[in-house]
C-alpha cells in the first residue's frame, strides 16, 4: 500500500483527532503517503432539534459511505459516536490508546457541581448527561447546547447568555488544548459513554491491506475495555433512545472491571450495575452486565423513553 486516505468530518476537533492517526501512521510507516478527506455530515449539516431525535450514527454515516464506495481507505471516529452494531460490509480495525474518558464540569470560575447555584442552566445535548445530572440535582435545568467545543465554550463565556456551566468531555478538551476551568464529574455520578475518550478506525471488512496498518497503533488493552462497553450498550438496544453509561477498567494480569448504567430520561430511576470479568474475553463481561441491567428493569426504562418520544 503506497497511498493510505483517511475520511474525517471538518470539525477542529475531529481534524485534531485525524491528524494524530495520521501522524502515528506515518511514524509507523514512513513511506506511506497519508492524506485526510473531509466529509460532512448529517450531524454537522442538521443544526437544530435533539440529537437523539435523528436516530443513530448521524455523525458517521456520511463517512461510512465514502468507505464503502471506495472514495476513503480508514475513517477516524470518536468512538462513542459508532453505533454499537457494525453496519454491514464495515469493520472497526484498531483503537488507539484511550486519551481521559471523564465528562468534566465547565464554568467560567471553575465551580464544582455541587457549587453549582440553583436552578442553574447547565448546557448538554446528551441524553446520558442531563438524565445522570438531574438524578443528582433536580434543580439543574439542563439546556440544549450545540457547536463544537470551542463554540460551546464562546456561548458560556457570553454573560447575557444562556448557560452557567456546560458538561463536555475531558477528551475533546485535550485534544483540542482548550485551557478552560474545568472539574471531573465523579463516576458515581456520571459515568462516561461507551467508548468515550477513544478513537475508532473503521475500514472496509476484507481490507487486510489497510487492517493490518491500522493495526499498528492499534492498544489492545482499551480495544478490550471498549469491547465490553460497546456489548453492553447493543445487547440493551439502546443506542441514542436510553441515557446508557458504561466504563471498563484494567485490572492486574488478564482482569478487566466493568460499570454500567441506566436511567430513565427524567433522572428519577437509575439502575447501575458491575461486574468483573477477563480481558480477554472482553464482550462475555459485557454481555453479562446487560442481563443484569435488563433483569434490574433497563427493558421498562427502555420502553419509558420510547413512550415519551425520546
């Protein structure tokens, strides 16, 4: 392979995340001519309404069909963005190191949440995060917030604005190296999205050429961690409809711990369950997580959402 194409959207952020695949493919492969596409979109194109009222994959399925009709070799995703069941014909091919998979409270004087004044308009268009939030301060009032980070964090800075703090992952802020006042909202709190604070390469099933490439970079470790999120999340079938967090951790040797939790949108039931299992057979410790959420009554906050229109 002499010419490697990476597809990306035109976000800061998603460009800063490509560009670093792209540098650690040249490192590891110096005569590899690495370049970038830029694709736009649904998700970026479609600025108004809730995200989740668009259905899954709004921000890869533009970049997924450039894979599959050949204008792109390798897409670089965030990883929480990639529904949890493969579209047909693709394949996720490598996982970089996980950068921080914390989401972090952002305000302009660095308040923590429980300094938070009431009623304070907290600005989110997760489903994960208000529902998680509200569970903890009802108070909050959580607010739709869209943009990149670095738009979200101008609208926050606006006094007559419309925001007193924003939640937003401490990966994004990293990888863009926004110096903002920011404190880590503790798991027992809010636990991260499946695969957040990871990339995911997705490449066509069948290319060796380009599998064995990404392979390169590929950390076996957080591909195991994530592998257990990301069961966890299809076996509930949630994807964007149910406020679902799960995050795996490494243990000593072969052992890999994983958290879950659901909530129903409103805040007032959470179901959190864990359990610890074998890296090496990272999709049976998710897999089991998921039966307990279900047996604990995910199924009925499942059906909650889907009555309420979320």
């Amino acid at each position: 392979m002499e010419q490697l194409t990476i597809g990306t959207r035109g976000s800061r952020l998603a460009l800063a995340q490509a560009e670093q695949v792209a540098s650690w493919l040249r490192q590891e492969a110096p005569e590899l001519d690495v370049r970038l596409e830029v694709i736009s979109t649904e998700g970026d194109r479609v600025t108004s309404g809730a995200l989740p009222s668009w259905g899954r994959g709004v921000f890869v399925r533009d970049i997924e069909a450039a894979l599959l009709d050949g204008r792109i070799d390798l897409a670089v995703h965030s990883l929480k963005d990639v529904p949890a069941e493969m579209t047909e014909g693709l394949a996720l091919v490598s996982v970089p190191a996980r950068a921080d998979a914390f989401d972090v409270l952002v305000t302009r004087d660095g308040l923590t949440l429980d300094r938070l004044p009431p009623g304070a308009r907290v600005g989110t268009s997760s489903l994960r995060r208000a529902a998680f939030l509200r569970a903890v301060r009802p108070d909050l009032q959580c607010a739709s917030i869209r943009g990149n980070v670095d738009t979200r964090w101008r609208k926050l800075l606006d006094q007559a604005g419309d925001y007193d703090a924003l939640v937003l992952a401490a990966a994004g802020l990293d990888r863009l190296g926004l110096d903002v006042p920011r404190q880590p909202i503790p798991l027992d709190v809010l636990l991260p999205a499946p695969g957040q604070g990871a990339l995911g390469l997705q490449a066509r099933a069948g290319d060796q050429d380009t599998a064995s490439l990404a392979g390169l970079i590929d950390h076996p470790a957080t591909a195991a961690a994530v592998r257990a999120e990301r069961r966890t999340l299809r076996d509930l079938e949630s994807g964007c409809r149910l406020p679902v967090a799960a995050f795996a951790t490494l243990l000593l040797d072969d052992g890999l711990h994983l958290s879950a939790a659901v909530a129903s949108p409103d805040g007032e039931r959470v179901i959190r369950r864990e359990a610890t299992g074998y890296r090496s057979d990272p999709e049976a410790l998710g897999a089991a997580v998921a039966v307990d959420l279900i047996a604990a009554g995910a199924a009925g906050l499942l059906r909650l959402s889907e009555a309420v229109g979320v």
